[in-house]
C-alpha cells in the first residue's frame, strides 16, 4: 500500500474499530447496569402487569379439596359454569416439525419443541418451556375473566389433508362459549389459531401473551444480548429493540401486523393480519436464571369480526428458526410479511450493508449451499468468487502502488532538491504525478470497494442459522467462537479463552501488511505510517475474540487469498519496466489535469501563501 491507500484504509478501518469497541463497551455498561436494577424492576413488573402475577386465588379454591361440610363451597361451584373448575391436563399437537403441548387450563401452548434441532450440549431443543408460557383473552364476564382460569374441554381432529387440530371448548353457561382452534399443519412452522366467541359482544379484547425464552446455544451472555423484540405494522414499516427490563408502548396510529420475539437463531411470532392495536411489550432479563434467557410480556388489543351470535378473529402463530429462506417464504403476493426482517443483515450507521447482503451475497450464498453440502465449502467458493469479480479492482490497486513504487527514484531526486519544505515537496510531487498520469487515489479507491463487502460478512454470518453445529476441522460449530484453550479467567479486551481461527485471522493480516510493505515504497517523513497497518489486527484480535468462527474463518482465508492474489498478479500481470517506460512517454504528452488536481493544487498554493504571511499583530 502506498501512503493514500494507507490513510484511507485506516480511517475507514479506525472509523469501524471505533464503532465496534464503541458497541461492546456499551452493551457491557447496560450489562451491568441491567444487573443492578433487576430485583427492582423485576418486582415493579411482576406487580404491574397482570400475565406476571396472575390472580390464581380462584384456581386454588377450585382445585382444593372441597370438605364434606363445606356447604358454600358446594353451593359456589353450582352457581359456576363448569369451565371455572377442574384438573389441568397436557395434550400434544405435533407434525414433522414441531411437538407442541398444550395445556387444558388456558387452552395455550405451554412447550414448543423443534425437532429438528439440539441445544449446544446435543439435548431436545424448546423454545419455551413451562406453565408461565400463556396466551389468554380477558373476556367481559365476571369481573373481566381471563382464559387462562378457565378449564377447556379438547376435542382433538387430523384432518385428510395431513393437519392436526385442537378444538378447546369452555362452556361459560347461559348461552356463552368461548373456543380456541389450533391448527397445525403436516410440514410447516406455522400454526393457525381461531378463536370463537359465542353470546358474548365485544369489538375488540386484550389479548395476553407471554414467553419465557429458554437457553440454547453456547454463549449465554451474547444469546441475551441477541435477544430482541421485533414488530412490523401495516405501513410495512419494521422496528425493534433489544432485550432489557423495560416497556416499549407501540403507537395506536401504526397497527402492528404481528410481534416477535427473536432469540440468537429462533423466534416465536404471533402475527394478525387485520393487525393489533394499543400494544404494550414488556421485557424481562432473567439474569439470576441460566436456563431462561429473557421473558417477553406483550398485551394486544385483539379485534374480532362479527357473526351470527358469533365473533371470531383469526391468529398465526409461527413457532421455529431464524432460517432467512424461511421466513421469507411466507412472503406470498402481496401479503408481505417481512418476517425475514428478524435476521438482522445490517443496522445503525452499517444499515447499508443490508442490501448487499439481500441482493447479492444472501442468493451467491444459497446458490452454492444448493451444490455443496459443507458450508466450510461455501465459505470457500465465496471467497474466490467474490475475488474473481473483485480482481480487476485489485489489478487496478496494485498498478497504481507499481506506478508510485517506480516513480520513487525521481521523488527521492525531487526531496533531496527541495529539503525539508514539505509543503513545497507536496506540490512538486502533484505536479510531477500529473506530468506522468499517476492519480495518487488510484490505488486507494478500488480498496473501497472491498470494504463494503468486509462489512456485510460481518452481519451476514453469525446471523445465518446455517453455520450453526457445522463442524470444521477443530471447530464444532462455526456459528460461535472456536475455543481451543480457556484460560480459567477474564483477560481484559480479549476474554477467558483462545480462539485459534481468530488467531489465524491475526498472523495473516500481520504477514499481508509486512508482504505489502515490502512491495510499497514508504515515506520517510512519516514513520508511524509504517507501523500502522500491524496495529489494527492486533486490535481486532480482541474484538473477534468472541465472534463466530465461520466468520474468522472467512477473514483468514481471505487474506490467504489476497497473499496468493498479490503474488500472481505482481509476478505475471505487472512489469514495472514497462511501466516506468509508459510514464517517461507520458512526460513528453501535453498534461491534462483533472478537476481535483486542480483543485488541490489550488489549495496547496493557498497554504503556502498564507504560510509565508506573517501572522498579525494587535497593537494595544
């Protein structure tokens, strides 16, 4: 690299380590912070919101043993419908995809297994597990009866289609019926629920549903701080926030479309097409609890179509992984969804890494995970294709250092004649590169175009669900850090453990920077530019320490592939003779200056006259 390409580079790359440093900085206050007020905001919570503390005094009277005498207890349960009282029981709705239980007592899910996938230590993967998992209706009856009290009579269907169902009946007497349906069908990770309510009037009713997150993966600390709540409203407009001990209040005039709750590589979504209104999200991070990453608190304003003596409103409920191909199949017509929004591609300052990542690296990807298996492989064959279509760029950046390299003699001749007036050195050497046709940008620019693409790998890979438990080589899954070596304890900005593709990461962007500036003329004026390319991979070992290793592995195969790249294309495409030879020939052309030559040689003159303007002085 030569002096330009230098400083551009390490100002973008400055720019991106501060931004990194600056996200992991942060995210370890609000860790701490988060910590510190948990007991509190937790109790203010569990006080506040009716699904955290649920008025089970009812349900314990109902299912306590009811004396021989107990006269008013006996007269009570006959005044009741029979749905207030009885003994919960479990049922099991599954396809090829899902094993979901559901709970008499409520008529909701209360597990949700994904088959096809373990946990990180090879055990049945649950997104949700327990009784404190509900969706329940507050129904406008006995002081504002919640479905979760209510005992269901299940009714059980397969259909000749291949889908399951289960029909949930509570009888609430006097001509009142409420009836949740879920459907399921034979291959899919979307669930159906419609629910019914017969001689009961109401346009809309608050819908409650609650999530308590379960922990899967490896890395608890950033499985929490990947945990989000996203939601998408009719103006297709998407949003979300990360997980923390707060209340988001979405806005009535932007009717959400649906909500989910996204953990690192799966999500529970619960979406209505004729959308919901008044919502109110609550998050709780359950740090005292390593089994529970974060419980999601949502409370909807469910409206219902009305019928003959019957209101219904209609529910999708997905239930599985982050997988973008998926999510972005329920994308059908113009009923666009946007659930593939949750896989997060790019945001913030980096928001424009997402469309590279959708429409061109995402479609190289699946297209080459169609011919090869191993996604190590992919990662491969991505790499050299995207140097083929980068390498006239490349070819480009290593002819404008070849073009400094042999001008070098003459700025050496130039320096020596001028001295130590570096202003006047600067000039002369625009001039003398515009005799000569060398643009001093020329080999700056085309790294620019690399850059972008650095950025979107980064998003791109630890958000793919693919690379998650592949195996590679001594790496059991590319979808977080190779850990060779723990260390027992907490080095500061590096962690408690060694991760050897990381390390590789290292010593070949070390190897590249001394392979390129031994191939670069350096500036003797300037010697910190010698040293600057070996301190940002030194500094990015700690960031990446505990990134995912298919993207490590990505940046080491790519500086592997720059060395090779570099080595062929000096060795057999570039002839500095020739070259030299074509810049004396330029000499003897007549000079046609760009606009930013001029312009900065304006400048430059400018300097220099005010330079030699002695600065005025104030007389008293």
């Amino acid at each position: 690299m030569d002096r330009n390409q230098v400083i551009g580079f390490s100002l973008l790359a400055g720019l991106l380590v501060a931004y990194l440093l600056y996200n992991q900085h942060d995210q370890k206050v609000y860790q701490e912070q988060k910590q510190a007020k948990h007991t509190a905001d937790s109790l203010a919570d569990l006080k506040a919101h009716p699904l955290v503390k649920a008025d089970t005094t009812k349900a314990v009277a109902a299912n306590a043993p009811v004396a021989a005498d107990d006269s008013a207890t006996v007269a009570l349960r006959k005044t009741q419908p029979a749905s207030y009282y009885g003994e919960a029981q479990t049922l099991k709705l599954e396809n090829k995809k899902l094993s979901l239980s559901f709970s008499t007592r409520g008529a909701h899910p209360v597990a949700a297994e994904i088959k096809n996938y373990k946990t990180y230590n090879q055990k049945p993967l649950y997104l949700f597990n327990g009784a404190g998992n509900q969706l329940s209706l507050v129904l406008p009856i006995d002081n504002n009866k919640s479905t979760a009290d209510l005992y269901f009579t299940p009714v059980t269907r397969d259909e000749p289609n291949g889908d399951k169902s289960i029909d949930f009946t509570a009888d609430l007497g006097a001509g009142k019926k409420v009836d949740i349906i879920y459907t399921l069908p034979a291959d899919d990770y979307m669930m159906r629920c419609n629910i019914v309510l017969t001689g009961i009037s109401a346009s809309s009713l608050p819908l409650n549903w609650s999530t308590f997150g379960l922990h899967t993966e490896k890395d608890m600390a950033n499985e929490r701080m990947t945990t989000q709540v996203y939601y998408h409203n009719k103006n297709n407009e998407n949003d979300y926030f990360t997980a923390r001990n707060e209340e988001k209040i979405i806005p009535d005039d932007a009717t959400s479309v649906w909500l989910g709750f996204r953990k690192q590589y799966f999500s529970t979504v619960l979406i209505n097409e004729d959308g919901f209104s008044k919502m109110n999200v609550k998050f709780q991070s359950k740090q005292e609890d390593t089994n529970i990453v974060a419980q999601n608190l949502a409370v909807f304003q469910l409206p219902f179509k009305p019928g003959n003596n019957a209101q219904s409103a209609s529910l999708k409920w997905y239930i599985g992984p982050n997988d973008y191909h998926t999510l972005q199949s329920y994308n059908v017509g113009a009923n666009n969804l946007g659930l593939e929004d949750m896989v997060p591609l790019g945001y913030g300052i980096m928001a424009f890494v997402k469309y590279i990542n959708k429409f061109a690296l995402i479609p190289i990807f699946y297209f080459l995970s169609g011919l090869v298996g191993n996604y190590a492989i992919v990662i491969i064959l991505m790499t050299i294709f995207i140097r083929l279509i980068l390498s006239f760029f490349t070819y480009k950046s290593f002819l404008s250092s070849a073009k400094m390299r042999v001008m070098k003699p003459e700025l050496d001749a130039l320096r020596a004649k001028i001295g130590d007036d570096q202003q006047k050195f600067s000039m002369e050497q625009m001039k003398l590169y515009r005799s000569v046709g060398v643009n001093p940008l020329g080999g700056c620019l085309p790294m620019l175009f690399q850059l972008p693409i650095l950025l979107s790998m980064y998003y791109m890979f630890p958000s793919f669900i693919e690379f998650r438990q592949q195996h590679f080589l001594w790496c059991h899954d590319l979808s977080t850090y190779d850990s060779v070596l723990n260390f027992g304890f907490n080095i500061p900005f590096y962690g408690d453990h060694l991760s050897l593709f990381t390390l590789l990461m290292t010593a070949t962007s070390l190897f590249l920077a001394l392979y390129n500036r031994n191939m670069t003329p350096q500036d003797p004026n300037n010697p910190m530019m010698r040293y600057m390319p070996f301190i940002f991979p030194v500094i990015l070992m700690g960031v990446f320490n505990k990134m995912a290793a298919a993207l490590t592995f990505y940046y080491t195969f790519s500086n592997i592939m720059s060395i090779a790249q570099q080595f062929v294309i000096q060795k057999y495409f570039i002839d500095e003779k020739s070259i030299h030879a074509q810049l004396q020939e330029n000499k003897n052309k007549p000079a046609t200056p760009s606009k930013w030559s001029q312009r900065l040689e304006e400048m430059q003159k400018l300097q220099a006259e005010r330079a030699k303007t002695p600065p005025r002085i104030n007389k008293k």
